[in-house]
C-alpha cells in the first residue's frame, strides 16, 4: 500500500504514461478515502525499494472500480500490470464484491489486450469522454 511519501515515484510513472497525467493531488485525495486502496509493485531486490508501478481501485457496496493503472515503461511487458491487476481482482473476490469496473480508451491496444485477456467485456461507450484528445471511453467490465 503506498503513503504519502511514494506520490514523487508514482507521479514519475504517471507523467511518463498518460497524455493527462493525475497531478499530485489527485493521488494524495485517494490516500485519504477509506474507500480507495492505491497498491505498488516494487523491485524484489532494491533497497530502498524501488516503485516500478501501481494500481488505483475503489470498492464501493459490491462493486470494485479502476481508476489507474500504470507501470514504468522500462519495466513494461515483464507481467507486472497483470499482476497488479490480478491483485486487486483478488481482492475484489475476497471482499465479494459482484464486478469490476474501469474506462480505457480505444487506442490503448496494450491496456485492452491485457483487459481483455483477464476477461472483461466492453458493455459500453462513452461518446468524446477524453477532454484531451475528444476520444471515446470504453467501459469494460469483468463479472466475478
Ligand atoms: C497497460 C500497462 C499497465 C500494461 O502493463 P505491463 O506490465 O506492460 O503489462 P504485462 O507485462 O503484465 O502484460 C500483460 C498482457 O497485456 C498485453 N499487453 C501489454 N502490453 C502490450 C503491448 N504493448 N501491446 C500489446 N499487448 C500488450 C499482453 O496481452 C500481455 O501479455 P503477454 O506479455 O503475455 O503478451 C502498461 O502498458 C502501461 O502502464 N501503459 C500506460 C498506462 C495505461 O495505459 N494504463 C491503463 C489505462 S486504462
């Protein structure tokens, strides 16, 4: 789980990863919400040990919801982003919750195949929902 002192590595992977990176604050406001958990992945050997992605849920009544998910592009393609998400589904399943739920946008081929291949289902479209680019948002979905 990360505190306050991880934000300056998580902003570094985030700033690297999206065209409309989360500033600072919206990270420190999820550290805050009892039902927000922000997970990291870290080197095994490093010490201290070094944040080489994370993974933003909310578990709200039964459903859980994916905010963020981003891996350090050096460190890409060695399964870390599935793991992080398979973390939280597991979560998810532990707290018995029904679905999980995240937006991806329809270029993001490399979000999508992993998506995809853990099972979730594109059920809907968001017309123009990214301000930065006027793209859709799909919404996918993964029942548990
Ligand atoms: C999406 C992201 C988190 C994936 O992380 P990762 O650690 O590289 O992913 P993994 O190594 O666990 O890959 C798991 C599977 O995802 C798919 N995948 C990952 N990167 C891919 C790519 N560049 N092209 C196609 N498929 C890809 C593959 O199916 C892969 O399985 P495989 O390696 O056995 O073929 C990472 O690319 C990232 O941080 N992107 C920028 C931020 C982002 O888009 N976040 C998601 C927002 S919705």
């Amino acid at each position: 789980m990360a505190t306050s002192a991880d934000i300056d590595a998580l902003l570094i992977i985030e700033n690297q990863s999206f065209p409309s990176p989360w500033p600072r604050q919206h990270f420190l406001s999820e550290l805050e919400k009892p039902y927000s958990t922000v997970l990291l992945a870290c080197s095994p050997i490093d010490t201290p040990q070094e944040i080489l992605g994370f993974i933003i849920f909310w578990q709200i009544i039964d459903e859980m919801h994916i905010l963020n998910l981003a891996v350090d592009p050096a460190h890409r393609r060695r399964g870390l982003g599935r793991r992080l998400i398979l973390k939280a589904i597991a979560l998810a399943q532990e707290h018995d919750l029904k679905t999980v739920w995240l937006e991806v946008r329809p270029s993001n081929q490399a979000a999508l195949s992993l998506y995809h291949a853990l099972g979730f289902q594109h059920v809907a479209t968001r017309k123009r929902y990214y301000d930065d680019t006027g793209e859709d948002a799909l919404i996918l979905c993964l029942s548990l």
